[in-house]
C-alpha cells in the first residue's frame, strides 16, 4: 500500500511537474496560434451584432434625411433654375421689345422725315421736268392757273389742275429761247451775279474786320455799339426799306447798282455771326502769340482767320442765297429795267411765258444748288463748330 501510494504521489509529482513543464511550452504555441483567431472571431462575431445592429438602425434614419435631403434640393434647384430661366426668357422679352420698340421709332421717325422730304423737294422736282415740256402741254395743265378775265381778274379754277412729273415729250425749246433767242434773260441773270459777288465780299471783308474789334477790344462803348448791332440785326428788312431809300435818294443814289450794294455791304447779319464765332476761340492761343512778338494784323491773319473759315464760308452761302433771292430792294431802289435781276423776272410770271420761267428758275437754281453741295460740311461746321481748336 505504501508503495503504492508513493508510486501514486511520484506519477502526480511526475505528472505536477510535466504539466507545469508542458503547460507553458504547450500554452505558448497555443497561444500563438488560438491568439489570432480568438481575438479575431470575438472581433468578429461581436463585431457583427454590436456594429451592425446599430448601423442598420441608425443608417436607416440617415438614409432617409439623405434622401429627403437629394428629395428637397432639386426642389430648390429646380425653383432657382426656374427662376434663373424665367428672368432669362423675360430678360430676352425685354430686350425683344426694347429692341422691337427702337426699330419702330426710326422707322416711324424715317417715314415722317421722307414725307416731309418729298413735300419740300416736290416743287423743285417739278420745276425742274416741268422745264422741259413742250408750249402746248405746259398750257393744257398749268393755263387754267394763269388764265385771266377779260379786266385782267383772276380766273376761279373749278377743276383739278393735273400736275405731271414725267412729261410727255422731252424737249428743249425753253432752254433755247433762254439761252440763245432771248439774251435778256442771260442779261438779268449777270445782273443778278454783278450786285451779290461784291456783296458777299464786301460784307465779309466788313465783318471780320468789325468781329475782330468787337472780340478784342473792351469797354462800355464797345458793348453799346454792339447792342446797336444786334437790334439792327433783328429788325426785318422791311423796316429799314424805308430809311435806306431815304439815305440813297440824299445821296443821289437812286436807279443806280450803289442803291444795292451800299445796304448790302453794310449789313449787321455777319458782324453778329462771326463776333459770336470769334469770341470761342481760346485766348490762350493769342496770349502766345503775343509771347512770340505777334502784331494784331499777324494774330488776326494767322490765327483768327484759319480757325473761322467753316463760319465765314456759311455766312457768304447765307449772304448769297439772302440777295440772290431779292425783290424788294430791286422794287424800291431800281426803276431800270437793265438793271433788274433775274429774281425779278420770277416774280412776274405771266400766262405766256410759263414755260419760260420754268427753264428760267431751273436755270436760277444751279448756283445755289452747287453752293450748298460744295459747302454743306462748311456750313454745318460753322454752325455747330464753336470756334473751339480742333485737335
């Protein structure tokens, strides 16, 4: 029993001692190897239940804020792209219209200044082809007009008078008679250039001059003269008719081509113009010239001239269409019938010679009409230009 009992405690202490032995030999490999799928599968079994559980819970709450989210933003991008295209499509409308709107003005605006552009050119168009009908069509439509009583008193028209652009046949029996058969009418037309081209000179030549004093010169007299001037300038010529004839008959000057020139020349219309013209011009151009030992002569040659010819070509077209055109100052001042002009001529139309008078003022138009087609930016220039330099 003994023995056995001690073989008992020997193989317990053998097998005490190999289990303290194997165990930690045995445990480490196991360990090593029971570590990673122990830590592993509690990680992923517990994983598994304690993440997704509340994942899934709470990813279905945020799915649905995300997709009340995705839900509510087109709304609002589609009301802002609505918006956006809205205000597009009405800002198109609005330039439509605006656009729409311009057109039909200048088109309204076009249609009224042809109109008036047609009624103001029509009597010249049709002084111009009425030129070159014959005698007998010009008294079938225009005799009814000129037809007179048997005491001279004017005929009541109670038809319509047919007027013709176009006339029937072409011919140019007026300009012969004008031109060739009856020199009088060439007579009074250089009659009518001899009295306006040394007006137009001399009057311009007058009013530089006098301009000239009247912007540099100062003083209280100055002012008076040039108020004298302006009162002068808009009284009519009607009024000063009377005072003319009677300055010209003190002078003997009566029935004589003095009678014209001498009011002509002496007319306050340019002095105005161009004083108003000169004063514009930058005093700091003559205090310069000045610096450089510039006389008044070389100041007015040099520097006031150049810079006033737009308005002195616009006041010799001025002049020229003014006392080509005239009437009254022939009716008073002349009693010669050599020393009329064509103007006057015009003015006296009778039944038998329309159709020279249309030939006649065909013929009266062309100086004024080359005039204003060789001067017509002068004659803007010197209307609009404000005597500033140009740079």
């Amino acid at each position: 029993m003994d023995q056995e009992e001690k073989t008992l405690n020997e193989s317990s202490e053998t097998e005490e001692y190999v289990g303290t032995f194997d165990v930690p030999y045995k445990e480490e490999p196991e360990i090593v190897a029971e570590s990673e799928p122990a830590e592993e599968a509690p990680a992923e079994i517990e994983s598994e239940p304690a993440e997704e559980a509340p994942a899934e819970n709470e990813s279905e709450p945020a799915e649905e804020a995300e997709t009340e989210a995705e839900t509510e933003v087109p709304e609002t991008e589609d009301k802002s792209t609505e918006t956006t295209i809205k205000y597009k499509h009405t800002s198109k409308l609005y330039v439509r219209f605006r656009k729409g709107l311009k057109f039909l003005r200048k088109a309204v605006l076009f249609t009224v200044a042809a109109i008036c552009a047609l009624i103001f050119i029509m009597p010249t168009v049709l002084t111009i082809t009425n030129s070159f009908m014959s005698k007998e069509e010009i008294a079938s439509n225009y005799g009814k007009i000129f037809a007179t009583t048997e005491k001279g008193g004017k005929v009541f028209i109670g038809e319509q008078v047919n007027l013709k652009l176009i006339p029937d046949m072409v011919v140019f029996d007026q300009y012969k008679t004008v031109l060739f058969q009856s020199p009088d009418y060439l007579f009074k037309f250089w009659n009518s250039v001899i009295y306006v081209i040394p007006i137009v000179l001399l009057q311009i030549a007058i009013s530089l001059l006098a301009s000239y004093a009247f912007t540099r010169l100062k003083g209280r007299l100055k002012s008076i003269v040039f108020f004298i001037y302006i009162i002068v300038c808009m009284m009519p010529y009607q009024v000063t008719l009377v005072p003319n004839f009677m300055v010209i008959n003190w002078l003997n000057l009566i029935n004589t081509r003095w009678a014209i020139w001498l009011p002509g020349i002496s007319s306050p219309f340019a002095v105005y113009l161009l004083t108003k013209y000169m004063k514009r011009i930058p005093t700091a151009i003559v205090e310069a010239a000045k610096v450089d030992g510039a006389t008044e002569w070389q100041i007015f040659r040099k520097i006031y001239l150049p810079l006033c010819k737009g308005a002195i070509f616009s006041v010799a077209m001025l002049i020229f269409i003014d006392y080509w055109n005239m009437v009254e100052q022939v009716l008073i001042l002349i009693t010669d019938d050599n020393l009329y002009p064509l103007s006057l001529f015009l003015s006296r139309i009778n039944s038998a010679e329309v159709g020279l008078a249309f030939a006649v003022a065909t013929i009266y138009m062309i100086p004024n009409l080359l005039l204003f087609i060789y001067g017509e930016d002068y004659l803007v220039e010197g209307i609009t230009f404000q005597g500033g330099v140009k740079g």
